[in-house]
C-alpha cells in the first residue's frame, strides 16, 4: 500500500491552507484535495515533480510504502 504524505508535509512546515499549495504550485485543487485526504489513485509525474520541488523533498518524503500483509 502506498500513502501520500501531503498532509504530513503541510504540517511540518506550518502551511495551514491546501489553497496556498494550489496557489504555488499550479496543481489542480481537485487532485490536491485527494492526495491530501490519501483518498488519490493515481499521481501524474508531473504533479509529484511540483510538489517535491515546492516541498524541497523527494518521493521518499511525499510517498510512504507499506508493504500488505495479505498473502496469497
């Protein structure tokens, strides 16, 4: 399972509104709002690009990996 960590990062730099990342960033409120609530499906490159730069992160800081436990 991955997660998206953009709420995480928000809070660790003090920012209050998902409407300053639209702002900054130029990406769509729509896909910030379901990376924000880890509700996305899929991320385009270009999106994670914006937002590690804005961030000052890697993929590493902006995505955790767990791995399932369900064995099949």
């Amino acid at each position: 399972m991955i997660r998206c960590r953009l709420s995480t990062l928000m809070g660790e730099r003090h920012i209050l509104k998902l409407s300053d990342v639209v702002r900054e960033t130029g990406v769509n409120r729509n896909t910030l709002t379901s990376m924000y609530y880890d509700r996305a499906v899929r991320i385009e490159l270009p999106v994670a690009d914006k937002l590690c730069t804005y961030f000052n992160c890697n993929m590493h800081d902006l995505f955790e990996y767990f791995p399932d436990d369900k064995k099949e």
